[in-house]
C-alpha cells in the first residue's frame, strides 16, 4: 500500500470537485502571442495529457500554473485558489516533475528527499517515514545512502517522482517526464504514475510520446500556435479526427506501387517524407495489392493518437 | 492585528530562507575540505609570505608589526572574497547547471526567500573564513586582544554586502566568463585602496575620498583596531556603509532574478 495521496478516496461519481480552471488564459513574451486565450478545466482524479510540437505554448501554460508566471490577461484557479496571487499556497500542496534534473547532484537520495522536504517547511521527524515509504515506491530501497550522480537516467527520474511527492501533492504536474529514458526505465514510471492515478491523485502531463498520452490519460488537450485544438478522451480523438484504419507504406518502389494504385474518395492519403499513410474503413483491396511487391515495407494499424496528433498539428517539421 | 501578522509573515519568511541556508551548509558540510582550503589556506599564504617577506622592509605600520597590520586586512579581504566566490560561481551553479533554484520555485519557496537565504549562507561562510583566519593569526601572536572577536559579527555583515553583490552580478551574467570584469575592475581596484596592504594615507586626497564609498575600506577600519588592541571610531559609519550596499543589492538582486527566473 502506498497511500500519497492526503486526499480522501471518497468517490465523486457525480460531479467530481474541479481542481484546475483556466479561463481565457493569455500570455505574450515580447510581443509575440505564446498562449492565445485558452480555456480548459480539470477535474478531481483526471490525468491530462497536454500535447503539442515545441512552441505551442504547452511549457507557458504549466509555468502559468505553478506561478512562475503571470497570464497578461484571463483567470486561473488551481486547488480553489486564485493564481499567481496565491501560488505560495497552491505549490505547497503541488507536486512538479520538471523537464529537466534539477536534483542535487552532491546529495545522496534520501538527502535529496529531506532537503526538498525542508523547502516545504517539513522538519526531519515527519519526513523520516514519508521517505522511507517513496523510496520503496521509486523502488530505490538499496540506493537510499549513494550518490545522486552515480544512479542512472530512470533512477534518477525516479527520484525525481518521488521527490514530487513528498508535500502528499493534490495536484502533480509532468513537463516531459520520459523523456530521454530507455524502454524499460519508461515502462517503469508510467507504472508508478497509474498506481498514483488509482489512488485519486489528479496528474498533468505534457509528452511528445503519443504513445505514453494513450497509456495514461483519461483526457487529452491538443495545443498547437498557443490555442487548444482539441480536449476530449483519447479514444473520442481518435474516433471523432481519424478513419478507423491505417495502412503505412514505404520503400523502394512506394512510387510506382501507389502510381499503379486505384481508391476511391473513401480512402484518405497522406505522405509524410518517404511514407505513405492511407486512411478508411476499408483498405482491404490496398492490402492485396500489396501482394508481390517485394520492396515495400508497410503496417497495417488501427489509428491512433499519433495519427490525430499529426492530423491537427500539420505535418511540417518544427524546429522553433 | 497587523503587527501580529507583520511578525508571522516575517518568521515564515526566515523560515523558508532558512531551508536555502541550511541546504547551503549541507552541501558544504560535505565538502568542507576543499572549501576550507580555498577560503583559509590562501589568504594565510599571502599574509605570511608578504608579512614576513615584506615585513622585514616595512617595519612598523601605524605602531604595529607590518604583519600585524596586514593581517587583519588579509581577514577582511577573505571575508570578502569568500562570499564574492560563493555568490558568482558557486550561486551560478545552483542556478544555471544544477537548477537548484528551479526546483526550490516548485516548492513554497520565492525568489526572496532564495536571495536571503543565500545572503545568509554567503555571511555565514564570511564568518568560518575569519574564524579560521583569526585562530591561526592568535596562535602565531599577531592579534592583540580579545576584543578581535567582534570581528564575526563584521565578518557577517561583510559576507552578506559582498555576497549581495556578487549575487546581483551573477543575475545579469549569461556565463561565468562575465565574472572576470567585476572581479579585474571592482573587486581587485578595491582591495588595492582600501587599506588592506598600506595605509590609506599613502594615497593622494582626491583617491581618500572616493574610498569612503568602498565597503571594504569601512570593513578594514573596524577589523583593524579590534585585531590590533585599539578601539574602532566611527564605528555607526563603518557598520552603516556596507550595511546599506547590503540592502541596496540585496533588493536589487531580488528583482533581477525574479526577471529572470520568473518570466
């Protein structure tokens, strides 16, 4: 049992209280419009993926939130309270995943754990259990008393959950919290982040991983150029923008197969650099016709959230 | 009503700075070997070196041993040097490399309680460099009276103006390599004309006059007299120059890195 979440697990099945509500949220940095009035709320137990390429005004938004920036115009509420006026008090019942380690590389692990608990004015006797019980979470028992510089990149992501963890959070944010970790280390913390979901807590995360938004949110926000594309569970996305099927095709001779090709309107196509994506419900004759075309390589896949993803956001590489 | 909640507001705020300072120290306490060397073995080098070395030129300085006389110069400068380092490169660190000020923001914690606590650590390292100094200077025989351990108060005070400053640099710099101007064209000239190596009187009238806007200068005018058996005059002066640079940066810094972290 690892009970983190102060809250109690009363269920709201009805009208579940709202825990973040944004409205008409807008922010500019030296003229340029980053977020253009958006509106979102969630609520109690939600886990919300925030999804958008580089530039679309996702890390904004979370920095709105924490406080650590003011919206030039529009209203925030996090946790019942107004912010930025009162951020102090919402961030100590917060937990933050950043982006970037920022733990301290001098420290041991459970030092690092006492010394973030202090910031929340925790002395060392309530801290003792809390961080005996989040590092058998991190699964970092052995590791209590070694150096922060000596655990690897998903132990070390680990701790960092943890470390989010120890003011008993009613609310944990996620900037890219996978980003950069091997398979393993990644299937490991989305195991810790749908334990903490199970146990009420409400979660918001922002990924470029598709596949990790599929996984583990119950709602997902689409933001692209500062504005909301779309909110709505994963599977409504992916039923409401995209055909129900894909055929992905690429290889050699991709060209003269598709040139040789006959579908009709129900059929969409897509070419994203070399490959080729057909989207319908029923592609079965541009399956066959795959039959002795040596070269191509090709998937045949129900759509996904990558497919929506790309769909709202263009196709074009982003590099701003 | 109000003075109540003036007051827990201020202990919340010393609270929370606190948790920095003691971070701080944590991290110091591990590592206080190589620190100590920095701030202690350094100054001592120069003070022997010069003290004897030039000493057996010199003479007597103001009716004490040269030695004498530049020692508590050589305490004064490594008050200042010690929180000047750990407010550019050490607070540069915590705030570029490590992000250790990014996670803090995470927490309860504000840009003010961060630039405190921090002012508080740079003092409170000022204060174990004199420390250090003071016990080796009084077991060699070079201080002449008890009262030489007012000089940690001072040494305090010193930290915190210098460490303010230096913290103030560290929120305009974009890399380390902007420490070196303030380092060749503030800290250096300072040393140099606040008394630490010769006596003011030395120097031209118009030079004498300037020095009295220079922290160090009201620093050495207290250090000296308690370490050499006197007793410091104008002490309200001396204490209020370095305490009103203090403030100054303290606050300026404060603004600055709210610019720039939080944006």
């Amino acid at each position: 049992m690892h009970a983190f979440v102060k809250t109690p697990q009363i269920v709201h099945l009805m009208n579940p209280p709202v825990i973040v509500n944004a409205n008409r949220l807008t922010k500019s940095y030296n003229g340029k419009t980053v977020v253009k009035g958006i509106d979102f709320s969630i609520k109690k137990g939600e886990c919300c993926g925030i999804l958008g390429p580089n530039g679309a005004g996702k890390t904004t938004t979370l920095r709105m939130l924490v406080g650590h920036t003011s919206p030039d115009e529009g209203r925030l509420e996090a946790l019942g309270l107004p912010i930025p006026e009162k951020a102090r008090e919402m961030r100590s019942k917060v937990g933050v995943v950043p982006q970037v380690d920022n733990l301290d590389p001098d420290f041991t692990v459970s030092e690092n754990l006492y010394s973030y608990g202090r910031y929340f004015g925790y002395n060392r006797k309530a801290l003792e259990p809390r961080i005996q019980k989040l590092l058998d979470f991190a699964s970092l028992q052995d590791k209590a008393d070694s150096r922060v510089q000596a655990l690897s990149g998903g132990m070390k992501r680990r701790l960092t959950l943890a470390r989010s963890l120890i003011n008993e959070p009613e609310l944990l944010i996620l900037d890219e919290p996978t980003t950069g970790l091997d398979p393993q280390a990644r299937q490991l913390i989305w195991q810790q982040l749908r334990q903490l979901q199970k146990e009420g807590l409400t979660i918001i995360i922002t990924t470029h991983y598709m596949e990790e938004a599929e996984r583990l949110c119950d709602r997902i926000i689409v933001m692209d150029h500062g504005t909301i594309l779309a909110d709505d569970r994963p599977e409504t996305l992916i039923k409401k923008h995209i055909e129900p099927h894909v055929l992905e095709v690429h290889g050699d001779d991709v060209d003269k197969w598709h040139d040789a090709l006959q579908f009709g309107a129900a059929i969409r196509f897509e070419q994203v650099g070399e490959t080729r994506f057909y989207y319908g419900s029923e592609l079965k004759s541009l399956i066959d016709s795959l039959d002795g075309w040596s070269g191509l390589r090709y998937l045949y896949r129900p759509a996904n959230l990558e497919d929506v993803f790309l769909k709202l956001t263009g196709r074009d590489l982003k590099d701003d | 009503m109000t003075e109540y909640r003036v007051m827990m507001e201020t202990a919340a705020l010393f609270s929370r700075s606190s948790s920095v300072w003691m971070r701080n120290a944590q991290v110091w306490s591990k590592l206080a070997g190589s620190s100590l060397l920095g701030s202690f073995a350094e100054p001592l080098f120069y003070l022997f070196a010069l003290g004897y070395g030039l000493g057996q030129f010199i003479g007597s300085v103001e009716g004490v041993s040269y030695i004498v006389f530049l020692a508590s110069g050589i305490l004064s400068t490594s008050a200042m040097n010690t929180a000047t380092f750990e407010g550019l490169y050490l607070a540069y660190t915590r705030m570029e490399v490590q992000r250790t000020w990014d996670g803090m923001l995470s927490t309860p914690l504000g840009v003010t309680d961060i630039v405190l606590g921090e002012v508080m650590w740079m003092g409170t390292k000022s204060v174990i460099s004199a420390i250090a100094i003071l016990l080796v200077t009084a077991l060699s025989g070079f201080v002449e009276s008890v009262s030489a351990l007012w000089v940690l108060p001072i040494a305090f005070l010193t930290g915190c103006c210098f460490g303010s400053v230096a913290l103030t640099v560290t929120a305009l710099s974009r890399s380390y390599d902007f420490f070196m101007y303030y380092l060749s064209l503030v800290v250096t000239p300072m040393v140099l004309l606040s008394g630490v190596f010769f006596p003011l009187a030395s120097l031209p009238e118009t030079v004498q006059g300037l020095v009295a806007f220079l922290p160090l200068y009201h620093v050495v005018e207290m250090v000296r007299p308690l370490m050499t058996g006197g007793v410091p005059g104008s002490l309200l002066l001396h204490l209020f120059v370095p305490a009103v640079y203090c403030l100054f940066f303290i606050s300026l810094a404060i603004s600055l890195l709210k610019r720039r972290l939080l944006n």
